[in-house]
C-alpha cells in the first residue's frame, strides 16, 4: 500500500503541473503567407479535467491508509 500512497500522489502532482502548465503558458500561433494556424488559449476543458483528476488523485494518496 505504501508503494500505492507514492504511486498516487506522484500522478497527482504531476497531472496538476502538467494542467496548470497547459492553461498558464501561451499556445503558439503558425502563420505561414496566407495559412494561418492557431491554437485555442486558455483554461478548456481537457486542462481542468487533468488539474481535476490530479486533485482527486493526489487526495487518494494523502487519505490512503496503510494495512498492517
């Protein structure tokens, strides 16, 4: 249980960092002559939903208790 408890928290952290990262750095935008190709900025939906299981899994972990 107690590799479990690590396992969880790590993905936990890791899946908040990597949706902060997405929602707070700036996506690039390709203009090449006429064709011009952007990417959506901003919190979407795919970003809150890794912050989302990133808390769930990080709380997972924290109340995760371990057998004797």
């Amino acid at each position: 249980m107690k590799i479990l408890k690590l396992v969880l928290v790590i993905v936990g952290v890791l899946l908040i960092v990597v949706g902060l990262y997405n929602a707070l750095v700036p996506q690039e935008v390709l203009d090449i002559g006429p064709l011009e190709v952007s990417a959506k900025e901003g919190i979407s939906n795919q970003t809150l939903g890794m912050i989302g299981l990133g808390v769930l899994a990080l709380v997972a972990g924290a109340f995760l208790k371990n057998r004797n």
